[in-house]
C-alpha cells in the first residue's frame, strides 16, 4: 500500500460482461481465480461477483469504482 492505495498484481481475462480476476502469489493472499460480472454505470466501473474463494478480493456485493 502506497498512500492508502492498495496495489495488486495478477492477471485478469474478460468475456463478454464477465471478468476473472487471479492475483499473483506474490501479493500473499489466494492466488485462486475469482468471476465477477461487471459493467459501467453513471461514469463508475462496478464489478459484482459470481463465485469467488478468495475472501480477502470479494466483496459481499456489488462495488462501484471511481477513477481519481
């Protein structure tokens, strides 16, 4: 973290409205993979998750993302 940013690195592949998150083992926590369905909404990138094992990367329900 870097000035309260949290940086995470991994890989990340898109189909469709779908996007599969999976961080690097290097960043310490599961490197399992995480499918979330996501879109653009008022300017805001949201993401909502569909099946997810990694309990520190999913959130309990959609979250909104704003570009600073």
């Amino acid at each position: 973290m870097v000035d309260g940013i949290v940086d995470i690195h991994g890989k990340y592949w898109v189909d469709g409205q779908q996007i599969t998150f999976q961080n690097n083992k290097e960043c310490g926590c599961c490197n399992d993979k995480g499918l979330y369905k996501f879109g653009i909404e008022n300017e805001q990138l949201w993401v909502d998750p569909i099946e997810d094992n990694c309990k520190l990367r999913k959130p309990p329900h959609k979250v909104y993302f704003t570009k600073s």
